[in-house]
C-alpha cells in the first residue's frame, strides 16, 4: 500500500477535496465516492479532484466535524483497498490525568510534549486517561498540549494504535485496569508497554532461553539456607523489592570473613553500614524488622562490576522499536555509583558518565570491540523477552553491568523505564532517536 505526506485543510466546500499529485501517489482511479478514514472514525462522501500542488487533502467543517479531526495539519495518508483512504495515524498516550489547578500529566507531562512533537508533520499524537474513554461511542477526550502552556482537549475517534505510559504500578496491578486495556485489544487496535515488568517475572522469562546466562542466579522469596549458601557461593547478594524501582528498598549483603557480615544500604538518604558476626544473624535480623516485605523480595548474585574511582559502574540501555519493527539501542547511559552507595542510581547519589570516555578509560584499545559486544548483548536480550511475553512491546530500559572478566550482566529490564540517562549532555541524540523510534513503531503498528 502506498502512503505519502499530506498536508490536512478545513475549509468551506462539498465532498473531500484531493490534490492531482496525492491522487496520483496513491494510485486512485476516477473520482467518486471515497472514504476517510481516521482512528475508529470513517466518514463517505464525493471525492474532488483539484489541481492543487503538492499533497493535499481538504475538507468542510462539517466533515471533519463528523470526523472527529482535532485541526487542520500535517500527517500522513495511505489508501485502503480501492475506495478508502486513511489519514493519521492517531497515537494515543495512556497515562494517569489530574485536574489540580489545571489539566496534568504528572512528571511525565515534558516527556509526553516531546513525544508529541516528534510525532507532528507525521502523525495526531495526544496524551489520554482510561476516564477519558467512552466505549459506547467509541470516543475519547485526548489533550493537546499548547505552545504558550498546558494542555486543550479535544473529543477524538478511538485511535490507530495506544502507547501505554501509566505512572503507577499500583494502578496497572488493578485488575479494571487490565479490562481496560483488553478492550483496545478486542477492537484491533495495537496497545503496547502493557504494564511494569516484575523482576521475578523477567527471570521467569528468560530461565530456560539461551541468554539466561546473562543474568546473575536469583531466587524470588528466598529462604534463611539460600541466603546464606549464595553468601557462601558469591560473598555479595543483592536483596531487592520485586516490584521496586530507583534503588528504593535494597539491601547489600556481604561477606567479609570468618564471623564478619556486614548488610549495607540507604535510609532517609543516608548510606549505613551494620555489621554483624554471623550471617543467620544478619540474616534474621533483617527478617525480623522486613518480615512483611521480603515474601516479595528476591536475592540476587551480587557481581564484581568494573570501576571508576573505586565506586562501581553500570549502564542504563535504552532500548526501542523502530519504523521497521526492529529492536536498536536508542541510547546508552553509564551510572557510577556515589561512595559508600550499594547502588548506580542518581537518586542514591550516583552519577551519570559519558558511556564512550567509560569504556575508553576502563577498556583501552579493546574499548569500542567492548561497546559493540554490550551493544548486541542488549539487542539480544530484547529480543529474547520479546519471544516469551505475551503482549506487545516497543520500549525496554535494561540496567546491564560489565564484570571485571569482560562478561555482560542484565540486573533489571524496565518496561517503562526512566529517562534521567538523557540529562546528559552526550545523551541528546540518544534521546531524540528514542522520540523518533517510538513515533516510527506506532507507525509500523498501525500500517502507515
């Protein structure tokens, strides 16, 4: 099917106005009735051939108000069998919505103008909540962010395809939320990122694949005895929330010698450091105080990670979909962690690196053969989850670390990861290419 660039005009008129190049291009025969197309919405009316240059398509402002279209612009059209043309693709962003002294989206409103925009000249992108659909008439309020601030709503079709971004793994867990989202399915339209990965459930997923080996020896719930044979095994285990995110909740275990362990982590943002004489009674201490917590908690291989100035370095892969339904690294972030911190996390006092001034002061001369093995490593992985999850994804953050052997290490996947990798300066072009693979996803989804 062929697609081309389209310029979209309101203007008054009868029927749908379509330039002589557009007809061309799309390969439509003579005129007659068509119809448009846009999101859940189609429209019939009398095609009109003008001699317009250029691509372009023009309607009344009663069309487009039985079309649903929020304003006049730029996107793309594609024919549809032999007498129906769809404009759009109409990119739906779901996310939580608040009302509060004004319409928004939470920490994420920026990120989500950057993706609408990105998306504009190419695409009708806009942000939405699940109170924002209306099933039976298969519409929904989408908001539009303004250049001078804030946001305008508009009454919308449902869309081509949905780019899932709730903040709250709360939320996601609710099983409403998960009806809701299975609607959008039932409908055909493609919804993709269907919620927060666990990190036992990544494990789960990968287990029995051939890149399992990637991944340190982790037990979800794990008993007094496990605790203390990986203690035996690795010295250091990680003890980390299932569900948890940004470092919140992870305790370092470590053993020094003979009758000396010492548990390390962070608490109202300091680091600390207990020591004790016995792993079972470090161990049951932390019981003792967690008990209610550590059913959700895995322990997991702790791994000698290269350094920089003694604290430890990991990588934040973030990894996206493009146009092509191909996974590709859209950015790479390196995290060394702050002293005396059991993690790489900024909020942990960690601190964000220029990746290639990492590997070439840690790796030398084998610096860009290093990057270019983690780089595939990564693209693996992806494809691997891919493989054995059953929805659809289009975006994953991987916290990956390099041991002083040169082996590669996935310690968490994200389905909707952070975006603080792209606060540094050499993380620009990483984060505009996540923007424009994102875009090129939902395009692939919806057949444009």
């Amino acid at each position: 099917m062929s697609s081309a660039k389209c310029s979209i005009q309101i203007a008054p008129g009868q029927g749908i106005h379509i330039s002589s190049a557009l007809r061309k291009t799309l390969g439509i025969g003579k005129p007659g009735q068509i119809s448009l197309i846009f999101g859940s919405r189609t429209i019939t009316s009398d095609l009109v051939l003008t001699r317009k240059s250029g691509h372009s398509l023009r309607l009344s402002p009663a069309l487009a108000a039985e079309l649903k279209l929020p304003h006049a612009g730029n996107c793309l059209v594609t024919k549809r069998g032999s007498s129906e043309i769809q404009i759009g693709p109409l990119i739906g962003i779901l996310a939580a919505r608040t009302e509060h002294e004004g319409i928004s989206f939470g920490g994420m409103s920026g990120f989500f103008r950057q993706i609408i925009s990105a998306g504009e000249g190419q695409s009708y992108s806009f942000a939405f909540s699940p109170k924002d659909v209306n099933w039976e008439e298969e519409t929904v309020t989408g908001y539009f962010p303004l250049k001078t601030g804030g946001w305008i709503r508009r009454s919308l079709p449902l869309p081509d395809v949905v780019y899932n971004r709730m903040q709250s793994r709360q939320t996601e867990r609710d099983q409403s939320m998960s009806s809701f989202k299975d609607r959008f399915l039932r409908r055909s339209i493609p919804l993709f990122n269907w919620s927060f990965f666990n990190k036992s459930d990544v494990y789960k997923l990968l287990v029995d694949d051939p890149l399992a080996h990637h991944i340190p020896e982790s037990h979800l719930n794990p008993t007094v005895n496990t605790m203390k044979e990986m203690l035996n095994k690795y010295g250091t285990v990680y003890l980390k929330p299932s569900g948890g995110s940004l470092g919140v909740g992870i305790y370092k275990l470590i053993r020094q010698r003979a009758k000396l362990y010492t548990v390390r982590y962070r608490s109202r943002g300091q680091n600390k450091a207990v020591n004790y004489t016995s792993a079972d009674r470090m161990i049951n201490t932390l019981l003792k105080h967690q008990q209610s917590r550590f059913h959700q908690y895995i322990a997991q291989q702790g791994i000698d990670l290269i350094q920089i100035e003694s604290c430890p370095v990991d990588f934040r892969f973030h990894m996206t979909k493009d146009g092509e339904n191909k996974w590709v690294v859209a950015a790479v972030g390196a995290k060394k962690a702050g002293k005396g911190s059991i993690t790489t996390h900024v909020a942990s006092g960690g601190k964000v690196l220029a990746t290639d001034q990492v590997f070439r002061q840690v790796f030398g001369g084998n610096a860009a053969q290093m990057l270019r093995k983690v780089r595939s490593t990564a693209v693996d992985l992806a494809r691997a989850i891919e493989r054995h999850y059953p929805y659809l994804l289009g975006e994953i953050g991987f916290d990956l670390g390099i041991d002083r052997s040169g082996n590669v290490w996935m310690f968490e996947a994200n389905a909707k990861p952070g975006r603080s990798i792209f606060k540094h300066p050499t993380a620009k072009i990483g984060e505009r290419a996540s923007l424009s693979n994102l875009i090129g996803f939902c395009k692939y989804l919806s057949k444009f």
